[in-house]
C-alpha cells in the first residue's frame, strides 16, 4: 500500500510540475506576443476615419448615406479632397451629391469626384474659377481616331493661310476635355468618332480658339497622361516641310555704256563716248 500511495504521489508531483511548466511557457508567449505588439502599434503611423463607397458609382449616381463607409486610413497618405465627417459630405437639409467621376469600391470619396449638394453632373461642375466651355469640331481625322475621353489633354494645332502660303502651327498646349459629344464621365472608355468635343479654357483662349477655328482647321494631338512636357513655339509650312529653300537673287551690276549720233554724209551712226555721269 505504502508503495502504491508513494507512486502515486511521484506521479502527481511530476504532472504538477509538468502543468507549471506548460503554464509558464504560455505566460512568456503571451508575454512575448504582447510586448511585438505593443511595439507594433508604437511603430505604426497614425491612422484617421475616412469615408469610401462600399459599392462601385457610376458617373451620374446620387450618392447617398447607405453608399459609405468610415474606414482607417493612414493619416499622411490621405488623398487631396477626401471627406472625414459623414456632415461635411451630407449637409444637413441640403439634396445629395452626384458622381461626376466614376468610383470603384472602398475607393475614398474626394471632392473632384462629386458635385456641390443637389448640383447636377452637367458641364458646369467640370468648370473652374475663371474657366469657361468651348466646343471644338472634330472627325475622325482630327479627333484622334475616336479615342479622347473627357479628363484627357490636348495640344490644339491650326492649319490654314498665312500670308498667301499654306502652314500649320501649334496655338494651345495640354488643354483639358470635359466633353465628348454629350459624354462628360471620365470612366467612359469606349472609343467613338465624335464630332465635337469640349474643353475647359480662359476667356482670352475662346477668344483665339474661336478665331482659329473660323479661319482654318484645327487638329488635336493627344497628350499622355503623366507628360508634364511644355511644348515649344511650332510652324511647318510645305517648305520647311520638304526642305525646300528660296532661290537666292543676286543682283547683276550693268555697265552702262553712252553713245553719241553722228552724221557722216547721208548716213547716221552711233558712237560710243565717255559716260559723263
């Protein structure tokens, strides 16, 4: 009896000291897990609520409240123009936003992307400060073959008479277009040949696209989407096309040579004197 009760106080010591020994590597683990943790979130860069769509919007949708979400965004790499309150981007007493600018889901909502509160997607919420809408007429030729779309950038060149000889010239530079025909939703990629398209410009730039437009032909050259290029002065006319080169005239110096009449019986001849003058 003596030697059962002593096995089994042996065997009870040991799984005592097996459980001790169990429970204190689960302590230094949790420690450990912890401590990485905590280091962790002392790393991590501070974060903000910011509001994205929890659905894709199609340009022209209302966006309503049930359309968003408050989310954690790193702080120092919040887009420009992002919204933080769900009262800033919903006024109290004031008609939804619409979205001019088509928006993928859990993609923030910025404000380039929707219009004033109850304003309508039109042409008017493309336009600036100071900025005014001209239409451009185009072809197939013209237009870049179908493939602008509104938010793309175009040099405009005209082509037409100066001084009685035929010349194209670059007259705007990386002009930006708010239309297509009636289309003005920068998601819209499917290539059609338009016949007008609509830029954003000043008052001073419809003035001379306008006057351009009346006395020649305009052509747009496509700008490429990260090309921060200015383009220089530009003219090419059917000469300095083909390398051609105006004769030079040279004048020829004509001695002049003076003569006299002179009577020898019935007949008159003409004779060479010394020039006075």
């Amino acid at each position: 009896m003596r030697l059962v009760f002593g096995l089994v106080l042996i065997i009870g010591v040991a799984l005592a000291g097996f459980a001790v020994y169990m429970a204190q590597g689960y302590l230094a683990k949790t420690t450990a897990e912890r401590n990485a943790l905590i280091a962790a979130q002392q790393k991590a860069k501070p974060t903000v609520n910011v509001i994205v769509v929890k659905k894709d919007k199609a340009y022209g949708e209302r966006i309503l409240p049930e359309d968003v979400v408050s989310i954690r965004w790193q702080k120092d790499s919040l887009p420009a123009g992002h919204y933080l309150e769900m009262e800033e981007l919903f006024p109290v007493g004031k008609d939804p936003r619409t979205v001019i600018t088509a928006m993928n889901k859990f993609e923030p909502v910025l404000k380039s992307k929707v219009t004033e509160p109850g304003e309508d997607a039109g042409l008017t919420s493309r336009l600036g400060k100071g900025m005014r809408a001209f239409a451009i007429k185009v072809d197939r030729t013209s237009g870049v073959s179908g493939f602008l779309r509104p938010g793309d950038r175009v040099d405009v060149y005209w082509t037409g008479s100066i001084n009685g000889r035929e010349a194209t010239k670059l007259i705007d530079t990386s002009i930006k277009l708010i239309a297509v025909d009636q289309t003005s939703d920068e998601g819209y990629s499917s290539p059609s040949i338009a016949r007008t398209v609509t830029v954003a410009v000043r008052p001073d730039q419809v003035a001379a696209l306008a006057q351009a437009q009346s006395t020649g032909r305009l052509t747009l050259s496509l700008v490429g989407a990260e090309d921060d290029t200015v383009s220089a002065d530009i003219e090419v006319d059917q000469k300095s096309l083909l390398g051609i080169k105006d004769k030079e005239v040279r004048q020829v110096e004509v001695e002049k040579v003076c003569t006299t009449k002179v009577r020898k019986g019935a007949e008159v001849i003409e004779q060479p004197i010394p020039c006075t003058n």
